[in-house]
C-alpha cells in the first residue's frame, strides 16, 4: 500500500547560536517525530558537518558505533566537495559515493585526489559523449550504499535511545 506522508519540520535554534559558538545543549535543536527514523538521521548528519565547535557529541557517539564502510560512506556524503557541474547535475548529493565507486570500478594506484579527480573526468565524457542517464546505475549503486548508511546510523541511534545510561 502506498505511503503518503508530510513532513514538517520545526527547528527551535537559541538566540545566540551561532556557527563558532560551542555545541548547543540538544535541547536546542527539536525534530518534530513525524520525521522518519532516515530523514531525522539526514537531519542530525547535515548538522554535524559545521565546523568543529558546532558539532554534536551525540552524532559522534552514533557514528562510532556502525560499521567502517557505513562511517565512511556517510562522510562522503555529509562533507562538502566540489564536482564538476556534469558530476552534480548527474549525481546530485550522492556524487562523492558516485565518484568513490567509478574509482573501485576502474582500480589505478596513486593519491586518493588523483584517482577521483581522474574518475570524474571520466563521469564528465561520459556525460558529454552519452548523456545523464549513461550513468543511471552508477547513481543508483551511489544512493543504494547512502541508504544502508543512513539506515545503520538511524538504527545504532534508536538503539542508543532506547538503551538506559
């Protein structure tokens, strides 16, 4: 049966925040609980991408607790990088596991930069030569692996939720 669903969100920020101001209580930012257990976790991650003082010892606390590869997708996807506009237009939010992939797919030695670097000169001619949908199941792979990720962390924070202490 299909879902339909609304979200709205109501973010209550103090007055004083600002993004060098030290870590807010978590009283201070309230998710309304419509959001799902994905989005809020979407929520909490974007968050914890500001600079260090802004961060949340609780997102830290979450993240240690899954999985390497879950950590590690989930930091490429939450820490800003600019792409080339053929690579955003054709990944969008999940062009950093996009390019991370087409380097796995063709394996080279060198600096990680290199190898993405070369990876999306490569999306970028193959945008250019065939067009966005070319790519259509390297995007799809991208988002698969971004939906584990932020299922493990919405399920490690649930869980740490619910345990005492």
């Amino acid at each position: 049966m299909p879902r339909s669903t609304t979200t709205s969100v109501s973010i209550a920020i103090a007055p004083s925040a600002t993004v060098d101001a030290a870590p807010a209580p978590r009283a201070a930012l309230r998710i309304v609980s419509n959001l799902t257990p994905i989005e809020r976790a979407e929520r909490e991650l974007a968050h914890f991408t500001r600079p260090v003082g802004a961060r949340d010892a609780t997102v830290t606390a979450v993240l240690a607790t899954i999985a390497a590869h879950h950590h590690a997708v989930l930091a490429k996807r939450f820490t800003p990088r600019a792409w080339p506009d053929a690579v955003t237009r054709a990944f969008g939010n999940v062009a950093a596991i996009a390019i991370r992939l087409e380097c796995s797919d063709h394996p080279a030695e060198g600096p990680t930069s290199t190898l993405e670097k070369l990876a999306a000169e490569r999306v970028v001619a193959l945008v250019e030569a065939e067009g966005p949908l070319a790519l259509l199941d390297l995007r799809i792979r991208a988002e698969d692996y971004c939906h584990r990720a932020l299922r493990a962390y919405a399920k490690a924070l649930a869980k740490r939720e619910v345990t005492p202490g």
